[in-house]
C-alpha cells in the first residue's frame, strides 16, 4: 500500500522561482476532473509542490522549472474529459486562454510582459525653446532741419550783426580821417594867421594877401569836399554837427581874410 503525499493548495506565490516553475492547465473540465486526477496526471513530470483546481481551469506549482516546461511539452493539447486541454507556462500567457479566468492581481501582472506586448512609447517631441523677445525701444525720429521763420531770422541777425560791424569800422575810418583834416585845417590857419602878422609888419604886399585868402578858401574847400567824400553814408551826429560848423567857419576864415588884406 502507497502512501500518497498530500500537496498544498497555494499556487499564487509572487516570487519569481515559484511563477516560473508554476503551470496553467486551461479549458478543464472541473465538472468530472478531480484535484487528485490533476496531481496524479502531472506528478509524472517532477514533484508537484502545489496543486489548485478552479472553475474551468487549475494550476500546478512544481519545484522546478524545468518539471513545468516539461508537463507543458507532453500535456498541452491533451483530451481529458471530453475538452481539450490548453496547458502553458503561467509566467508565460497566452491570447487563447477561456474568458472568465479568475486569477489573483499580482499574478495576473506577472503573467504579461508589457515590455514585449505593449506598443513602445511615444518620445515626446521636442517643444521649441520661445526665445524672449528683445523689446527695442521705439526712438523718435527728431527733424533736423531748421524752421524757415528760425532761419529766416538767423541770417537777419547775422547780417545785422556783419552791417553793424561794417558800420562801426566805417565809422572808426571817418574819424580818422576827419580828425587828420581838422589838424591839417588847424594848420592852415595858424599859418594863415602867421602870414597876416607878417603882412602886417609889410603894408605893401596887398596883391600878396589877396592871393593868401584866395588860397586859403581853396584850401577850406577842399577839405570840405574831402570831409563829404569820406561820410559817403548817414555819418552820426557828431559829424552832422562838424558839417555844420563848415560854412560857418569857412565864412568866418573868408571873413578874416578879407579884412587883413583891406
């Protein structure tokens, strides 16, 4: 008589030994086979450390990996009970497996590798570096050009300037020129009046005389005209003043003349 071992009922270990050395038996009929058929059909292949029968489905844990891929090699496939058996490794899963599989999360999670199943995730695309805007600063454009009316009264006060210069030179040369005359003039009269003391002290040289006045209103003339030449312009009033003390005083010289030759 054979002792029979009794094997465990937990198959939903979470360690990665346990799940790759665990078997799935699918499309079972759990209506006629029994937990002790399942253990006695895959014992043959190795030590079956747990065994677990659900509806439909059942799972076997062996000890080794190698006993699993084994029992999936000769069992899958396999009519029992009138269904055909869709055994694989439950590390390993497979898309024909029956609807309405019940397994625990973790083991679910273990079942799929998403790195192999899953679509590869899209790179995210680049998103383009927005470079600050550089503000630059609006400048307004200023007209250079003068006004007209600013311009117009510039050059006045620029000539006005150059005439007001010109006339104080022209001004400064007449009064040379008139103070040279007055000397000269100044001259000729103490000369003439020299003469007189002189005729004086001679009474016969009356033709003499006369002819000393007459030259002495030439003279007086003369520098009258000189004095008109040069105020060719409006002359101050000082010049006024001297033009007219001319007549006057070329009366007065013709005057005196006439009475030291009488």
């Amino acid at each position: 008589m054979s002792l029979k071992i009794q094997t465990s009922n937990v198959t939903n270990k979470n360690d990665p030994k346990s799940i790759n050395s665990r078997v799935f038996i699918g499309n079972l009929n759990t209506a006629v086979v029994k937990k002790s058929d399942v253990e006695t059909i895959f014992s043959k292949y190795g030590r079956v450390a747990g065994c677990s029968v659900h509806k439909g489905y059942a799972f076997v844990q062996y000890a080794n990996e190698r006993h699993a891929r084994a029992a999936v090699v000769g069992e899958n496939g396999r009519v029992l009970a009138g269904q055909t058996l869709d055994i694989n490794m439950a590390g390993e899963p497979k898309p024909n497996r029956p609807k309405g599989l019940k397994r625990a999360a973790s083991a679910i999670y273990r079942l799929f590798d998403y790195r192999g199943r899953l679509s590869p995730v899209p790179v995210p695309r680049a998103v383009p570096v927005k470079r600050p805007r550089v503000t630059v600063p609006l400048v307004r454009r200023v007209k250079t050009t003068i006004p007209v009316k600013l311009f117009a009264r510039s050059t006045a006060i620029t000539t006005g300037t150059a005439k007001i210069k010109l006339k104080s030179s022209e001004l400064q040369t007449i009064k040379t020129e008139l103070t040279q005359i007055k000397s000269n003039i100044d001259a000729l009269l103490g000369r003439l009046e020299q003469i007189a003391e002189e005729q004086k002290a001679n009474p016969d040289g009356k033709k003499k005389r006369a002819r000393v006045a007459v030259a002495a209103a030439a003279v007086v003339a003369v520098a009258a005209v000189v004095l008109v030449a040069a105020a060719g312009r409006r002359p101050p009033r000082k010049t006024q003043l001297l033009r007219q003390a001319r007549p006057r005083e070329k009366h007065r010289l013709e005057t005196m003349a006439m009475r030291r030759g009488c």
